[in-house]
C-alpha cells in the first residue's frame, strides 16, 4: 500500500492534521497566528544551516524554531517592543538570514518552492513514520500539559494562585508548537503552515461544545482538508500544498453559513464567555 505515493501523501496528511488541530486551538484562543508564522519563517533559516553543517534537516528547523521561541520568551521580559513588533522582528529576520545564507552557498542547489509550498507527493516512508511517531509524541506531551496551558489561557494568575506553573507549560507549548514546524514543513511548506494550524480550527469552533470537543472537531475537519485537497490537486493538477490550503478554507466558509448556525449557540474555547470555561480554568 506503502508503494503508492498518493497515499503516502494521504497518510502523511492525515498525520500532520490531527497533530495541528489541537495546538491550533491554542494558537486560536490565545490570538498567536503571528507566532505561528515567525516559527515557520525561521524554519527557512533552518533549511539553510541544515544544508551548511550537513545535518537532518527536521533536527535543523526544530533547532532553530526552538531557538527563536526561547528568544521570544526572554526578548518580552527584557525589551521594551510589544509582542508583535517582536513577533514581526524575529520572523523577518529569521527569514532574511535564512534567504541570504542560501544565496552564499553557491555550491547547494535546492527546491526553494518545495520549501515555501511542500512536497507532500514525495513524501517516503521514513517521513511518515517521523510524522505520526513524532505526531503521537507532541499529543501525548499536550495531553499532559493541557490542564494548566488552558488555565492559564483563561487566566494566567487563577493558573499561578492554583500552582499549575503557567510559565513551563507556556515553555513546553511553544517547543511542541517547534516540533510540528519540523515534521509538517515538508507537508504544506513553511508559509502555508500557520494556515493548517488555523483554518480548521477556525471552522470547527463553529459546532464544538467545548475545548476537547473543539480539539477533536479541527483534527478531523483537517484530515478532511487533506484528503479533499489531494483528490483535487489530483484532478485538477493543481499544487498539492496551497490545494490542501484551499480545500480547508471552503470547510471554513461552509462552517459560517447561516445553515450550519446554531440558536443561543457561543464558539467553544477560553474567551467563550461561558462560567464553566472559567471556573477553576477546568475544560
């Protein structure tokens, strides 16, 4: 089955869907899509010194995604800039250095395009299996840490006054969020990323109840995205990544017609304005 590359690249879809839904949900309730964005910026400047040291390039983006998230953590404490002027400082420049230590290394010819968009049709075996092993880890860590992160989405000081340590689970989700840069690049690209962290999300808040049922809902609606943007990328030969893209954006826009609205009903997540949501910070 395994020999076939359109269902390697349904597998390996599928994967880097169910692991992008529920950190997505996080990225959605916190209002951090930007974050999202400077991480997998960077992963370009990744892809260049993986190619310098001649080192895995999956280590090499993780490295660096990881890198610069931990720089965010400090620059907020120490600078004067609001965090999305260091959000957009961070990702810029990751970038740039990226672009222009590819530029020196006259003797390295690379796919920039499969980078930027993805490759999801070349995916091999070995991809798949970083993909779902490396997909199994990060639920299994979120899943760990998904009580205090979510206080501390509702309310940072309830989370401190409760000793949840608000400030480690922030750590270990913005290195998870590094770990699925890493093994997804290769799936969508570096600048569609943040798209499957927040399109499906997006559209699954519309009929979640609550957080875990709004986590569940955005893995599914984007396996869905990737199998409808496959077919399509298939029959319409068009790019298999931004296809993918797409086919979750038409999920998004048929979530918001009026036919799918529910009476009285509020979007699941911290900010939902619903007691239960913010009594004791419990899902």
């Amino acid at each position: 089955m395994l020999d076939d590359f359109f269902t390697r690249a349904i597998l390996a879809g599928i994967g880097v869907a169910l692991v992008t839904g529920p950190l997505g949900c996080f990225i959605v309730w916190r209002r951090l899509a930007y974050f999202g964005d400077t991480l997998s910026h960077a992963a370009l400047l990744g892809v260049a010194l993986a190619f310098l040291f001649e080192v895995n390039i999956t280590l090499a983006v993780f490295g660096v995604s990881a890198c610069v998230s931990i720089a965010l953590l400090l620059l907020q404490k120490r600078a004067t800039l609001s965090a999305d002027a260091l959000l957009g400082l961070l990702a810029h420049s990751a970038l740039a250095l990226g672009l222009v230590a590819l530029a020196f290394m006259t003797w390295v010819r690379m796919d920039l395009m499969g980078f930027l968009f993805g490759d999801i049709l070349a995916v091999s075996k070995t991809d798949i299996a970083v993909i779902w092993l490396g997909g199994v880890v990060v639920l299994a860590i979120l899943a760990a840490i998904w009580r205090p992160l979510f206080a501390a989405t509702v309310n940072r000081e309830l989370a401190e006054a409760e000793g949840m340590n608000p400030e480690r689970a922030n750590i270990i989700f913005m290195l998870l969020m590094a770990a699925v840069i890493a093994i997804s690049m290769k799936i969508v690209g570096v600048l569609l990323i943040t798209a499957m962290l927040i399109i499906p999300t997006a559209a699954a808040r519309r009929f979640a109840a609550g957080p875990e049922q709004m986590a569940v809902l955005a893995a599914v609606i984007g396996a869905v995205a990737v199998i409808g943007g496959l077919f399509g990328s298939l029959e319409w030969d068009t790019p298999a990544g931004p296809s993918i893209v797409v086919a979750a954006l038409c999920l998004f826009v048929l979530s918001i017609l009026p036919v799918f609205s529910r009476t009285g009903a509020k979007p699941a997540g911290p900010d939902s304005g619903s007691p239960r949501a913010h009594k004791g910070a419990r899902p």
